[in-house]
C-alpha cells in the first residue's frame, strides 16, 4: 500500500476521533465548570455591574437606595435591625450601613451597585443576601433584600434490608465486599427556617464520613443519576468516632438545590455503600457508621482577597460560616 492508500485507511478512524474530542472540547469551552466538580467547590464570583450614561436624567436627581431586609418565608416581616450591607458603587467601597441606624445610601444616577447583606455581629441565624443592578434616575429606590432562618437538618433512611428507618436501633448490616444502596431523604425541620437560600449562587453540599479500612468509597445518587464528586469545604474536619475510623471524606454537589425551606425536602437520593472485600464493615459498635454534613454557603468577604461571594468557608482561614448540619447513617 502507498503512502495516500496508508492515509486514506485510517483517516475515517481519526477523523471520528477528532469529532469526538472536538465536541467534548466545545462542551467544556461553552461550559467550563464542567470540571470545576472534580476539584473544589463552585466558585462562582459576583461582578459588580458597571456605571452607566443616562442622558435625559436632570443633573438635580439625587438618588438614594433605601435598603430594607425581609424575611424569606413570612415577607411581611422585616429583619432590617439585625443586618449590615456593604455597598460597593462601580465597583468601589462605598460604605457599611448598619441598618438599624441608617437605612439609606446615597447614589449617583447610573451607578453600578452591589449590595451585600450579612448578619449584624455574625453570620450564624440568618442568611445574607446580594443584589447587583445600575441605580434609577429617582429620588428614592426602594432594595428588598430577603434573609432565611438557618434551620435544622433531618435526614431519613432506609434499610436496603428491610426498608425500616435507618437509626441506632435498626442498623444497616453490610458483609464483607457486599454492595447496599439506601434510599434517604434531607428535610428542614424547623417552622419558616430555611437551609440554604436560592439568592445563592452556589448549590448545597453534602459531604460524607466514612471508614475507607472497611467500605469503598460512597456513590451518592439524586434520581438514579451520579452526583458530581467535590472537594470538601475548605475547613471540613471529620467526625471521627471513638474508634478513630471514620476519617475519610468525599462531597457531593447537590446540582440543582440552593435551599430547603419551610419542612420542605430533597427526596430521590440513594447512596451507594460497598465494602471492601477483605474487612467485614461489622467490626465493633460504630465502626463503619457514615457521618453526613449539610454545607450551605453564606454570604461572606474572604479575609485574604476582600471579595464578597457566597461561601461555604472563609478561604483565608478555613472558618466555616456557619456550621455544617450533621446527621447520621447507622452501619452493622
């Protein structure tokens, strides 16, 4: 065979090859956080709308946002006593207002804002917010903000064995190299509480202890499909049990869900739990049980960049901003 016969009887195979790579090139080029999941939490950043021209607006409007904090469940009732928002106009530092005390910013017609609500004092009741836009030629322009009561996690599950609730009592048995898949559920469990808030620019994370000597690592699934696998949270300490075994951990995005509010929740979900084939899960009370923690981003200024985002932690330091809900998944 000649050198263009060589060519022509493999060009069909490479040029298959080359569509192939081609349109994984182009998904991940039209969307690049699709390897973002392997690494790190999403890391989505707020920008900071810029200024703009509005030509017919009277040079004697002088604008001022009046800032007010609502409740994200019951909108009628106001929280505005118990927040901060750092105001940044074409993306320079404007001012803090605490807004017990002062609830309006002075503007320019055109400004670019972005508005950050936290927590007066802290950040563990309540979740913060953010709001970006270009100020209105009016006088007065009213910014709702809309705050969610951190409430409290539940998880159910259930035995693959029995299909009973999951707890100290009726644990879920595992052989040696043996595969179980359990069905569970989060909810929120406090009245008008929200775990998560959907201003987030990030979705929640479920993060899970376990003991890797005597199972593999978990396949947590929503609807029958793989979540996408993260790094943990900058900060993630494990809950190591008494045995000192559950000190291996691996994360989850939960794609699509920002918050559970209200006694709402998040029903679909399985993991996947196989144990390893030469050590039986069963090897003293608590060995094998899975630790879950709930992260849920908070809005927050890193202390190395200064940027305002939604976090699960400060990046500079490792602080969690508000800690993880916790629950369990009992192994016998």
């Amino acid at each position: 065979m000649n050198k263009k016969g060589a060519f022509m009887g493999i060009s069909g195979t490479w040029i298959a090859v080359l569509l192939v790579v081609g349109v994984i090139g182009g998904y991940l080029y039209m969307n690049p956080d699709a390897l973002s999941g392997f690494t790190t939490p999403q890391t989505a950043s707020v920008v900071s709308p810029a200024q703009q021209v509005i030509t017919d607006c009277p040079a004697t409007t002088t604008p001022e946002m009046k800032l007010v904090v609502l409740d994200r469940i019951n909108n009628g009732t106001m929280r505005t006593d118990a927040f901060d928002v750092n105001v940044l106009l074409n993306g320079v530092q404007n001012g803090s207002y605490h807004l017990s005390s002062d609830t309006t910013a002075d503007a320019s017609p055109g400004d670019g804002y972005a508005l950050y609500a936290t927590q007066s004092g802290g950040n563990t009741t309540y979740f913060g917010d953010i709001i970006t836009g270009n100020v209105k030629c009016q006088e007065l322009e009213a910014i709702n903000f809309y705050a969610a009561t951190v409430g409290s996690l539940k998880l159910i599950a259930k035995n693959s064995d029995d299909g009973l609730s999951n707890g100290g009592g009726d644990r879920q048995p595992i052989g040696t190299g043996e595969t179980v898949s359990m069905e569970f559920e989060l909810s929120e469990s406090t009245a008008d509480a929200c775990l998560g808030t959907y201003r987030s620019n990030k979705d929640l994370v479920l993060c899970t202890d376990y003991n890797a000597v005597t199972l593999k690592q978990p396949v947590v699934k929503m609807s029958g499909a793989s979540l996408p696998v993260v790094g943990a949270p900058t900060g993630h300490a494990s809950l190591v049990n008494t045995l000192n075994q559950n000190a291996t951990t691996v994360c989850f995005t939960l794609t699509g869900v920002k918050e559970i509010c209200d006694y709402d929740k998040v029903t679909g979900l399985s993991i996947q739990l196989e144990a390893q084939a030469a050590q039986n899960p069963n090897n003293g009370a608590g060995a094998s049980d899975i630790n879950m923690h709930l992260y849920m981003p908070q809005v927050w200024q890193d202390g190395g960049t200064g940027e305002w985002d939604f976090f699960y932690s400060d990046e500079y330091n490792g602080t969690q901003i508000i800690t993880p809900k916790t629950a369990h998944i009992w192994i016998e």
